[in-house]
C-alpha cells in the first residue's frame, strides 16, 4: 500500500506541499448516473420539466462545481483549470454525466472532475424531485487521469 501523504508523522490530516513540484498539463475524466421513472426520463428528453432545462442548469452546476473544489473539499489545492466540460445524457435507466476537467498545474484534476459529476446530478435531482421520488444517484467514478 503506498503512504499516505496527506497525514503528519502524528496522523493528523495535512494539506501536501506541493511547491517542489512541476507544473504539468493534466486531464481527469469522471462519470455517474441517476436513475429515473421512465415518465422523468420523457419530461426531460422533451424538456418539460417545469423547472426548466434540465441538462443545461446541471451543465452549469457541475462547471461551477469544479472550479469551487478547493473550496468544498479541505485538502484539495485551487489549481489553474483551463477547461471543464460536462455532459448530459439519457438512457433507458435516466441520465448519465461525464465530466473532463483539464489543467496545468503541481496536482491532478481528480477530485473537480468528481465534483462536477456529483453536483450536476444532484442539479438533476433538484430539478426532478416534484415528478420523480424514486431517483437513485449511483455509480460516481473516476474514469482516468493523464498528466504530461
């Protein structure tokens, strides 16, 4: 098992020191899902959900999400993103999000593109819990991560 880098040599939880390291042009990716009533699932492909347009309010929720990360998450650092990009789309079970979040920077953009992920399907849920009370969030992943 490696060592755990963001503890002290007493276990107490740190933020780690990256100042020693090079900046490099990084990539994360991310993904997950919502399951949904079929009923939801036709509200939101016509968009008629009455709250609005789904797909663009969690769109917007997730980018707004990974650029606050260092914020909601102690120990992550602020980098310098460049892109975040967030897609939306329905299946036959409700909506999956995918996430890519790129920066150069000393660290990796893990945790903005989970984070992205995370808030746009929770803007889904917002946006469809008057219509749906079965929604079921799930299977939140990193799909990879690439530095350069």
């Amino acid at each position: 098992m490696k060592k755990l880098t963001h503890t002290d040599s007493s276990g107490k939880a740190v933020m780690v020191d990256t100042g020693n390291k090079k900046k490099q042009d990084r990539k994360a990716r991310a993904a997950g899902h919502i399951n949904l009533a079929p009923s939801t699932i036709k509200l939101i492909a016509g968009n008629n959900i009455g709250k609005g347009d789904v797909f663009a309010v969690a769109r917007i929720a997730g980018i707004n999400a990974a650029k606050k990360t260092w914020e909601l998450i102690p120990l992550c650092h602020n980098i310098s993103l460049t892109s975040v990009s967030v897609d939306l789309a329905t299946d036959e079970m409700g909506v999956s999000v995918t996430s890519e979040v790129r920066c150069i920077d000393r660290t990796g953009a893990e945790m903005e593109a989970l984070t992205a992920v995370s808030a746009a399907l929770l803007a889904v849920y917002d946006m469809c819990k008057a219509v749906d009370d079965s929604m079921v969030i799930d299977d939140i992943h990193l799909i990879e991560k690439v530095k350069r």
